[in-house]
C-alpha cells in the first residue's frame, strides 16, 4: 500500500513500522508542555528525531487532549510559522501539521507542510477538507466525537469498535466525495478522543478491523491516559507500555506510530526488523 504525500510517494515496507516524531508547540501539552515552544529549541529537535530515524515530523500548536481549552487561529499560527519556515530549510523528511483549521492547514501547506493530521475528521471546521482536496497533500483521517472540552461525555458507545470503524468509514467516504483521493489518506481510530479507559482497550485489541477501511493505519497512544494508569499502577515507566501497545498495533497491521519518545520507539523498530527477518514475525 502507497501514501501520495504530492512531492512524494511513500510505500510501506514490510515488517518495520514508520515513526512519527511529535513536537508540540505548546504551553499546555499534557505530555511536554512548553519545552518546545521556543521555535529553534523546536527546530533543534525535529532535527535530531531526524538523525534519530523517524520518518515523519509532526508538529502541534494546540493541544487537543480532553478538556483543553481552544487556541485562536492567530495564535496557532504564530506559534506554527516559524518553526514551519526553518524545518523546510533543514529537514528532509515529510513534515505534518497536527491542525483542524482550514486558515491554518492553508497556511501550512503553503510554506510546504506534507502532511495535515486532523485530529477532527474534518468536523470541527469542515472547510479544512476543502483546503486538503485543492491540494496534493497527504491527510490523516482521525476519529473523534465532540470537542476537546467536553469530548468525554460523548464516550458512549454500544459497540465501540463497530461505531468507530462506522463513523470512519462515513468521513472517509466524505473525504472521497470532496475531491480528496484515497491514496492520500491514512487513518487513525483515535485514542483518548472520545473514549475511555476501556474503550481505548478494546480498539487496540481489535485494530485488524480497521484493515477494512483499506488503508494504512496509523495509532497514537503515546503517554495516552489509559497507558498512564497501567503505568502508575505497577510504578513503571509510561515509554514501557507505550511500546506494548505499539507493538501490538503492528503486529495487527499499523504502518505508523505517533510517539514523543523516539529513541525507545527506533530501538523497539529496529528489533522487530529482526525478527521479521529471521522468520519469527510473519
């Protein structure tokens, strides 16, 4: 299976999962909250998750986890440019743009954003898929109900991973009937948007379901609230059962991982090449 980025196309290769690098550009960020704010402390890590080994660099100028508080597009915007502009000098791996705003998805792919993650589906600003379909860019589709605010009330499910892959499968054909090709989406069901502790377990444990979307998928877990409580629970570090999960997802078919923490996810990569190529992984 193939991503049509627009200035490139990327296929999957077997038996190694690709990484997404994420920086948020935040005060709030429930994982690195100001860290990266600076805009070349922010340019000084995409580059070194580069010569780490990810594929992909994602960065975020609003936080979206539940209850988060919205960020003007004027802000967003300040804090994303000019962090867009010096990572377009320097960095040779396709750069995304985690946005739901269609001025700011517009913005980033005019100063040559790849990839627009929208963590909305396309629901919160419908314009957004607008901007996508006029331009030769790759989309990754998430699945969400509501707004970050108050996105947990709408965390009823009768069968949770029947009504997710349904509400995807409806926005993807959405995506299609917009003008936006199959071949530039990935998918990504979405966890901790909308969905609680058992919830989000019962997607991982089930994501080969979404293989029928036909195509890639791509999951975001990292440092996620339900990983946490198991973390605290046993008094382990979060970086351990962000790779469970992780590795879990591939082995049921993900292409891509969405992590903060890149060394611990290459290492992870690097030894499920191996034992793809010695035969135990098939």
């Amino acid at each position: 299976m193939q991503w049509n980025l627009g200035k490139k196309i990327l296929h999957f290769p077997v038996g190694r999962p690709m990484i997404m690098g994420v920086i948020n550009l935040t005060p709030d960020s429930f994982s690195d909250g100001g860290k990266f704010i600076n805009p070349q402390r922010a340019v000084d890590r995409a580059l070194w998750m580069q010569d780490s080994g990810v594929d992909f660099i994602d960065l975020g100028a609003e936080s979206t986890r539940p209850g988060a508080e919205p960020v003007s597009e004027k802000e967003e915007i300040s804090r994303l440019l000019p962090v867009i502009k010096r990572c377009r000098m320097k960095l040779t791996v396709p750069l995304s743009v985690d946005t739901y705003k269609a001025a700011v998805c517009r913005m980033a792919i005019e100063e040559g954003t790849d990839i627009i993650n929208d963590v909305s589906g396309g629901g919160w600003d419908p314009s957004i898929l607008e901007v996508v379909a006029a331009e030769n860019v790759g989309y990754i589709l998430v699945h969400s109900r509501g707004r970050p605010k108050t996105m947990q009330k709408d965390a009823q499910y009768g069968d949770v991973v029947e009504e997710v892959f349904a509400e995807l499968y409806n926005r993807l054909q959405r995506c299609f009937d917009m003008g936006i090709a199959k071949e530039r989406i990935v998918c990504d069901v979405g966890f901790g948007f909308a969905k609680n502790r058992t919830h989000n377990l019962i997607l991982l444990r089930r994501l080969n379901r979404f293989l029928d979307l036909g195509r890639p998928l791509m999951i975001g877990v990292s440092r996620k609230s339900f990983l946490q409580f198991f973390a605290k629970q046993h008094g382990v570090d979060i970086e351990i059962m962000n790779i469970i999960a992780q590795t879990v997802a591939f082995l049921m078919g993900v292409e891509i991982w969405r992590v903060h923490d890149v060394a611990t996810a290459v290492a992870a990569r690097e030894f499920l090449e191996k034992l793809w190529d010695t035969g135990f992984v098939q």
